[in-house]
C-alpha cells in the first residue's frame, strides 16, 4: 500500500501541475492563483499531509469543522478560509481564526463580521458571493443585489471586501460553467468602476476540482479544489 503522504504529495503536484498549464494556455501567471486546498473531506491528521506538501492555504464548508481543524496540533501554521456558509451567531468565534471568508452573502452578515470585528480589533477579509447560475438550491447575491449593497459597504469599515465568489451550475458542462465564471468577471469589472473608496474587488474564487480550469481560463485568482487532492488515499 503507498504512503498517503506519497499520495498527497503527488496529488497536490499534479494540481498544481495543472493550474500551472491552464494558466499558461490563456497567457496568465500561474503564480497570479492561489490553490485553497479543501479539507472538509477529511480529519485533520490527513489534511496535515496537506500542509507537508507545501498547500498552506486550506479550506473548510462548516464553521465549526474550522475551529476543531484550526486547533489541531497537526494543523498550525496553515491559513484557514471559511469557504461554506457562515451564521451570524458563528462570526464572533471564527473571526479570529480565518484569513479570508468566501461565502458573505447579505448585508446583515456584513453588519454582524463589522460589530465583532471592531470588538475584536479585527479587519477581516472577505468575499461576496454570487449566484451566477441562478440556481434556487445555491446561496449567494444577485448582481443586484450586490449593486445595491455596494454603496453601502463604507457603512462597515472594519469588513474589507476583497472581491467575489461563485460557483457553477451543476448541470452543463465546462460550457456553462464558462459561462458562470465570465458573468462573475464581468460583474467585478463593471463593479470596480462604481466601487466606493475603501472597497477592492480584486479577487476572483471561482472553481472546483470539476472545473477550475474554465474558472483560470476566465480570470480566477482563488481556486477551491477538495477531492483532487485525495484520490487514490485508502478508505
């Protein structure tokens, strides 16, 4: 049986192998995207062989599956992204532990990371996400909706918006998923000259292990991969 630190190893070069190529194709940097490695599918002992492979970057859906993974021994030094959903009464405690949350979808949400990001003298970074598929099963703004939010936003000066999320639809293929990520970069271009002082939207995290190749072929600079980087680990 291989050694799941070989696996993981191997897994996360050919990941990056493959980021590397579908930026190269579309004339990008492939330094210019960061891998978040997912690790929801996993215990902490097995995303420390993440952080063995170099993928310091990692990524959890729950916020509670955060705060157990972030004080696991195993696990210190890695920077947490909180790239699921995130209730208002779950911001004061994961605040503290997270470099980047993806997944802001309301203003009330906003509202709530400011009020206990100034008790805690934070300055979060974080994203809206979009429902660019439409799907009613998704979460996430309308462009809309994020244009009414937009003036707003000086409002909550501790939040620091640093761009937006999505996902693609489920159904359709790299075509609509090109679709989807287009849409999103479309809507941060057309944002960025309305955006009030104070509100960057440079980032762009948007594809999967199904599909971050269509999502750096249309501008991602955040890509959110899980299940690659555990294929062939014994179950």
């Amino acid at each position: 049986m291989r050694d799941p630190r070989q696996i993981i190893a191997d897994n996360v070069a050919r990941v990056n192998d493959q980021i590397a190529a579908a930026a190269t194709k579309v004339g990008r940097q492939p330094s210019d995207i960061k891998l978040v490695a997912v690790s929801k599918y996993v215990d902490a002992a097995t995303a420390g062989l993440l952080l063995n492979a170099g993928c310091q970057d990692l990524g959890e859906s729950r916020p509670q599956e955060l705060w157990a993974k972030a004080a696991a021994a195993e696990l210190a030094g890695a920077s947490w992204h909180l790239v699921g959903r995130l209730q208002r009464n779950k911001v004061r405690r994961t605040l503290p532990m997270v470099k980047l949350i993806h997944s802001v979808d309301s203003e009330r949400l906003i509202a709530e990371i400011d009020e206990q990001a100034e008790t805690l003298e934070l300055q979060p970074r974080v994203l809206l996400e979009v429902n660019c598929s439409g799907e009613s099963a998704k979460q996430g703004l309308t462009a809309e909706d994020i244009r009414r939010l937009l003036p707003v936003l000086p409002q909550y000066p501790r939040v620091r918006v640093a761009g937006l999320m999505t996902m693609a639809a489920l159904e359709g293929g790299a075509e609509t998923a090109h679709k989807n990520f287009a849409a999103l970069r479309e809507l941060r271009d057309s944002l960025n000259r309305e955006a009030p002082p104070g509100v960057e939207l440079s980032e762009l995290s948007m594809g999967m292990s199904g599909d971050f190749e269509a999502a750096i072929a249309e501008g991602a600079t955040i890509v959110r991969i899980g299940s690659m980087l555990f294929e062939g680990l014994p179950r």
